[in-house]
C-alpha cells in the first residue's frame, strides 16, 4: 500500500480503539502514513485537511476476513473498482479475498497480479488466500511456500469440501511445519449440497435440506486432525448452534484454532426465504432461530472470534432464477459496520466488543501472516499505521441496493433501517472515502 505524506486531522471525535480499551474525547493527527498523536491539546499540528469528528466515534478501520471481489473471472458480477469502493464506503481498511477466482489463486504470478492490481487503485488493502490444492480440486497441494512468498496470508478451498481426509492431513502437516494457517469452511462434501437448511420450513417448500451435522461431520473431522498435526485453521462462517458448542470445546481444549460468523447468519433465520426469496440464497444457509441465538452469544463471549461481511456480489442473471437455482451469495461490504452496531443494539452489547468483533479480532485471527503489520493492524494508537474509519453512531439509513457502490445489487437487508453511518475512511494516510467527496 502506497504511503501518502498527507497530514490529517480527525477533530473533535470519540476515539475507540478496542484492543487498547481506549475510549477518550479527543483529536488524531495523521501523517507520513501513521497516526503521529492522539490527544486533546495538537496544537502545533499544521494539517491539510481536517476532518470534522463532532459527534462521530473514530476507530480502527474494519478488517473482513471474507470478501470475494469477483476479479479475476467473474468481472460481470464485480470489479476491483467497484468492489474496493465498497471496501472504503463501509469503513473497510483491510479485507481476505479467498481463492476461488477463476483462473483460482494457485499460481504466484496469479497472486502478485490481483495484489498490483489491488495497490494501484490505492484503496483497502488486499490479502489474497491460496488455494490449497490445485484447482480447488482436493487432489494435490500448491506451493505454500511460493504462494506466501508472493502474499497469500493463508489458504483455503473457499466452499469446495476436500474428500480426501489424507489430502487434508498432509495439507495440515506441511502448513504446521511452515507456520501457515489453513482457513476452512467445515462442510461435509455429500451432506452439504443442498440448498436450505434441514427443518420444517425446508421440507414444507420441497428445497432439499442440508442438515447440521454436514457442519459438524466436518468440525469432527477437522479438530481430529488439529489434534494429530497441530496445525493452526480458521474455520469460516460457522452457521449451527452445535457448530458453536464444537468450537468453544475445542478452544477449552487448546486446540489452535479460529472462528468466524457472517453477517447474514448472525441476524436471519430461514424464515426470511419467505415466498422463495433468492437473495436469501446463501451459503452457509440460514438456519434456525436457535441457531442464530447461539451465535450471537458465541460472538458476544469469544468463542466466535471475528464477524465477516461475506460480501460476495451476483448478478441480476443469477438471481433472477428459481431459489434452488440462483446463485448463493449477496452483497455486504457496505453493511458490515452497522449490521456489527444492530447486533450490538439487539443484544445489550457494549460498544467495545461490538467494534472488536470487526477490527482487533480479525486482525489477530490473521497475526503474523500481516508480517511487520501484525501489530497495527485493527489498531489506533500512535504510530501504527492510519487506517481510520469515522462513523455517526446517531445516523440511521435505510438499505437502499441502488445506492451501495458495490457491482452486486442483492442483499436480503434491502429496506432494513441501520444504525451508523460512515464518514470518512483513511487507509494508509490517505483519505480514501468522505460521506459527501
């Protein structure tokens, strides 16, 4: 990420930084690419441009752990224009692209050509995962090696399942052995292909079901091998109310592993399918109510470390047919932030943890994968880097899928009011989003 010398100043604002529990009234000065001071006396401070914090809280810029932008292969369905433009507008500083592009990030020149890409457009930084194995296919490893060397921050088969548990072992030896981490989405490849939740809503619509055990056959299957290789996995969009029962006992077992929950699971149910509706088409489906409770409570007491937007934008094409056969995904880059802030709302949530759960946590669950950023990364404090979201806790906007800047107009949160919008966004030292620019 290109380093701008602009000087900043963020005036007037509540500045949160949960990993610091700092929480102060108070102006951030920005220059050379890093905040050079947070405090209420910055006198001597000449800036450029100043930004107006009144009644605003500046944090951390949000890091997401799974956003897909669609490039290279899927241009029809999302740019890195248009994409990263999301990324800013929704206070986005830092994203985890994973690998299933089309041709798939198997190759390092593939890599280094989506992260130029990604760097000349001067908005979030890009950390791409490689695949696993070639061609997402579960047959034979990629370079790690040569991968991370040309920036892959870990790997991963995206949604395809591995069949072969002795592909899987080995892919975790060698990770271990080369202190990679290894980021699955734990599905059983044959339980997991329906296209909605098992349960009565399912059956009563005739769409074919996938159960919870194809969430927790997988987890078994994975901690299993944790425990044999020690490898360190992160575990994607965790979806199941047992799921979340797995993961906390694994965790009290000090296995070495991560968890993440969508956006989409942490407040829908798959009561909202409704009459077919395919923007609820997701993968993970969406399951019960008791399900989303126990997320929500996984994510409130640690067990679920980080909440991801799972942005991944379709086509009007691909929604436009049958449920069964539309395309899973939906937009949600630019609702991340408030959908984090609606949770927080709903469930008596201190504003700390709310703001942890998108910045801090996801930075930690990334670690030393971030090289000589680990420690500043989801950080506000002097002398890291400035990436720097500020938002109106006070505003409320309505979701209008016309107006978000992201190339994927579906999201099943159309219409919804949320709380808090975003104002400005700083990623390096540069103003790379301002609510009215």
């Amino acid at each position: 990420m290109k380093v701008c010398s602009m000087k900043i100043l963020i005036q007037g604002g509540r500045v949160i930084d949960p990993a610091s529990q700092l929480d102060v009234l108070a102006d951030v000065a920005v220059a050379d690419g890093k905040i050079l001071a947070i405090g209420t006396d910055i006198s001597s401070f000449e800036p450029e441009v100043r930004i107006n914090a009144q009644g605003c809280i500046v944090m951390p810029g949000l890091v997401d752990l799974a956003v897909r932008l669609r490039e290279p292969g899927h241009e029809h369905e999302g740019m890195l224009e248009s994409e990263l433009a999301a990324a800013v507008a929704g206070g986005v500083t830092t994203l985890v692209c994973p690998p299933d592009t089309e041709p798939v990030l198997d190759e390092p020149g593939l890599v280094e050509m989506l992260r130029f890409r990604a760097e000349k457009l001067h908005q979030s930084r890009v950390l791409p995962l490689g695949a696993l194995t070639r061609g997402l296919k579960g047959e034979v490893l990629t370079e790690m090696l040569q991968l991370t060397q040309a920036g892959c921050v870990g790997f991963g088969q995206a949604e395809v399942a591995i069949a072969n548990t002795q592909v899987m072992q080995r892919a975790l030896q060698y990770a271990h052995t080369f202190g990679y981490t290894v980021w699955l989405r734990p599905q059983e490849l044959y339980l997991g292909k329906g296209v909605a939740a098992s349960g009565p809503l399912a059956t009563r619509m005739g769409l074919s079901g996938v159960p919870v055990a194809a969430e927790t056959i997988a987890l078994h299957t994975i901690f299993e091998l944790v425990r044999a290789t020690q490898a360190r996995v992160h575990l994607c969009r965790i979806s199941s109310a047992a799921g979340v029962a797995l993961v906390r006992q694994a965790k009290q077992e000090g296995l070495p592993v991560t968890c993440d929950v969508s956006i989409n699971s942490l407040h829908l149910t798959d009561v909202d399918i409704g009459y077919f509706d395919s923007r609820t088409r997701l993968n993970p489906p969406l399951r019960q109510q008791r399900d989303r409770d126990a997320l929500r409570q996984g994510l409130l007491d640690g067990t679920i470390d980080a909440l991801v937007s799972d942005h991944t934008p379709v086509d009007e094409d691909a929604k436009a047919l049958p449920f069964a056969q539309s395309e899973p995904g939906a937009t949600g880059l630019e609702l991340l932030l408030s959908l984090a802030l609606k949770w927080a709302q709903d469930d008596q949530v201190p504003m700390q943890r709310a703001l942890a759960v998108i910045t801090a946590s996801p930075a930690a669950v990334l670690g030393d994968a971030l090289g000589t950023n680990a420690a500043h990364v989801g950080r506000l404090v002097q002398g890291a880097a400035a990436d720097v979201c500020v938002f109106n806790p006070q505003t409320h906007w309505v979701v209008d899928p016309a107006a978000l800047r992201s190339q994927g107009r579906h999201t099943p949160f159309s219409g919804y009011e949320l709380p808090a919008q975003v104002v400005a966004t700083i990623v390096a030292g540069r103003v790379a989003y301002t609510l009215n620019g």
